[in-house]
C-alpha cells in the first residue's frame, strides 16, 4: 500500500470509515505525524446548521492533556456529537460524559455513592454467575454460532439489568435501543437517507429506556430493594438528590457505554485470539497472571469508543498548538492508543506489553470511565469460563462490523469449537 499522506485523509467523509481498519490506521498515523492539529469539515445533519469544523487531536500526549483541563477543554457543549444539537439534547443521550463542574460533579458524586463496596462485591457476584450460564450453554449446544448474541452482548446486557433490578421481560427491548442509539451509519439500525426519520428513530429508542427505568424507579421510591435502582433513587447527598430526568439519562448512559463498549471488547478479543493463537498460547499457559495485560491490551488494541468531543473555552494552547475559544476537538481515542512514541510497534498485539498507557476508557481527569472496574472484571471472568470449559473455541469466520465513525463494533462474529 502506498504511503498514505495526511492531506489526502478525510476523517468527515464516511468512505474513510467504510475501509479497512489497517487504512484507518495508516491514515491516522499520517495525521499524529503532522505539526499542527489537522482540520476537518463537520458532517451535515439533519437538525442543525453545519458547524465550523473540528480540530483531530490524534496524539496520545495531546488526548491526554486535554483531558486533564477540563476548565479549558469542556464536555458541556456536547461530547458525543460533533455538531452543537439542539437545547439538551447532548445531556439527554450523553448524561454525566456531557456535562461540566459542578453539575457532572453532582451527578457523579450521587452515583459514585451508589457503588458502594457492597454494591462492587455485587458486580463481582453477577459477573462470574451470569458468565458461567452463558458458557455453560454454549457448551450444551444451546447457541445460535452468533458469538455476540450468544455470549458477548447477553453479558454486560444480563448484568446491567439485573444489577438495576429491571425484568427479563426488558432485556430485548433494552438491546434494541442500545444498538439504535450507536448505530453510526449503518443502514441495518439506522433509516439512511430519511434525516427526519433518524431522529425518531433515536429519539423513540432513548423514551424506551427512560420509560423503562421511571417506571422502575417509581416502585423503587416506594418499596426499595437491593438493586443499584434503589440505590439510586434513594441517594440523597448533602441535600442532592437525582431527578427523574437525570435518572433516566444516566441509565441511558449506564446501558449504551456498559453494554455496548464491553459487548465489543469481548467479540474482538475472540477475533484477535484466534488470530493471534500465540498470544491465546501465552494467556492460557499463565492465565491469572497475565489476564489482566490482556485485557488493558485488548481494549487498547481495540478502542471500542473511536472518539470523545471537548470544546475550548478560551483562547489556550495545547501542548503547543493554539487553540481560540469555541473550537471543537475530537480526542481520536482510536489514534492516542496507536501512537508510536508510546506503544513501540502499537499494530502488534502483545499481551505481554504493558499497556497501562492506554485511554480507551478515556483520558485521565473527571470524565475517565466510571464503569472501568465492571468492564475489566466482566472481560476477565468471561475468557476465564470460556477458554477454561472451552479451550479451543474460535472465531470461525471475519467479524460482521458496525459501520460506524464514534463505535468499533461488531454486530456478529461466527464462531466454533
């Protein structure tokens, strides 16, 4: 393949996103080589005038320092979206990710409570339960060969509604919505080409969620139970307490960030286990010595979430780089995990690297993942059931990938054993 050249790369144009990831990252390694911050044409949407455009913040120093000034590069002004949209509507889909101190640290403080060490000991309970049934029916012939229905997306799905006490009877609908709300560009989720109708369609699958956890938390305030619903509804710090709508935000964060970014960890750890059956080799020769490497490096390898949004709010620097107020930046997670001063040959996947470097759960500072502890312990407990009863299982065929420029996914991987 030819050297590819920063000035031909288009990070808006969805053909860039449409190609094969070894092109993506040979395109981004062309941007993380230029002096100044490439910049790039915002997408056209349907609900608002398009934008000035937005600066890619590519390297991993950069994404790192941005992330640690959020006085100077904020969430609030939408950190999900690159076009501003309109009144709350980043707040609603985004909760605590867009928003800034002091309400984020309203939010956060309210719901850190909620994971108490009691309610931690909880999330290591359900995890290795839930894992140990779903592999135990794969073992018992009951799957469809569909890795992500059968086993990656049933996890974080099971254990997030059962930790918030929601219903079976919920469990379809919930992934549904997830899926709708990170759809990207893909057409199988997403009406393509019908802008008003991708707006309902996003719009209806948030009201279901939210519907689905006000309902929940009505009975909650009345007879609490021991579910992080009721711990929720039920916290009151300092006189602060959360809303309904901030309740019903934070759960569609809570399913779309807890279900999908682990759902997409643990498919393409499959994918690049039986790519890379050396490593597999290393992991199951010192498993519990060296499965937490693994998982910090899938998730760098990977980087399910592609990028998060700041905005300036003054004339600054980056490390550098002049910034003027009002400026949009994409922290491009996908690149910072790949830059080469950091991660020496990052394309190869080591297990035994360390990798602790990474940001694919966010740079440092107030927006880091909340939800890191349970996506790590999920991933661990479920390679731990699934290569223990199944040693030789294995992608049996190239994943079906989410055609999307914010999510890494992969909507189906076949797989056997």
């Amino acid at each position: 393949m030819d050297e590819l050249r920063a000035a031909d790369v288009n990070l808006t144009d969805w053909a860039f996103w449409r190609a094969p990831h070894e092109h993506r990252h040979a395109a981004f390694a062309a941007l993380r080589g230029e002096p100044r911050l490439p910049k790039f044409e915002e997408p056209e949407v349907f609900v608002v005038p398009r934008g000035p455009g937005y600066y890619a913040v590519t390297r991993h120093a950069d994404v790192v320092e941005a992330s640690r000034r959020p006085q100077d590069f904020c969430s609030g002004r939408g950190a999900i979206s690159i076009p501003d949209m309109p009144g709350d509507m980043h707040e609603y889909f985004g909760s605590m990710i867009s928003m800034d101190d002091p309400r984020h640290a309203k939010i956060r403080r309210i719901v850190s409570r909620a994971f108490s060490p009691r309610m931690v000991q909880r999330f290591d309970e359900q995890v290795r339960t839930v894992a140990a049934r779903l592999v135990a029916g794969v073992a018992a012939g009951e799957g469809t060969g569909d890795f992500v229905a059968d086993v990656a997306a049933r996890l974080p799905l099971t254990i997030i509604c059962d930790l918030m006490g929601i219903g079976k009877e919920h469990h379809a609908a919930v992934l549904a919505a997830s899926n709708t709300i990170l759809a990207g560009n893909d057409a199988e989720f997403i009406p393509l080409g019908e802008p008003d109708r991708i707006v309902v369609a996003l719009l209806d699958a948030a009201q279901t969620l939210k519907a689905i956890v006000e309902e929940l938390a009505a009975r909650r305030r009345a007879e609490p139970a021991d579910d992080l619903t009721s711990a929720l509804v039920n916290a009151n710090i300092d006189g602060e307490a959360l809303t309904d709508q901030e309740l019903g935000s934070f759960f569609i964060l809570l399913v779309v960030a807890g279900n999908e970014t682990t759902r997409n960890a643990i498919a393409h750890g499959l994918d690049l286990f039986t790519r890379h059956p050396g490593q597999r080799e290393l992991l199951l020769a010192d498993f519990e010595g060296r499965i937490a490497g693994a998982v910090e490096e899938i998730v760098r390898y990977v980087s399910p979430v592609i990028w998060m949004r700041r905005t300036a709010t003054r004339d600054t620097t980056l490390n550098g780089h002049e910034v003027a107020a009002g400026d949009k930046l994409l922290l491009y997670y996908w690149s910072a995990n790949r830059d080469e001063s950091v991660f020496p040959e990052p394309e190869r996947f080591d297990i035994l690297r360390d990798a602790s470097g990474h940001v694919g759960f966010g740079g440092p500072g107030p927006h880091f993942c909340l939800g890191a502890h349970l996506a790590r312990r999920e991933i661990s407990v479920l390679f731990r059931e699934l290569f223990g009863r199944l040693p030789d299982v294995h992608a049996a065929g190239a994943p079906d990938r989410l055609e999307s420029a914010f999510v890494n996914g992969i909507k189906r991987l076949p797989y056997a054993y």
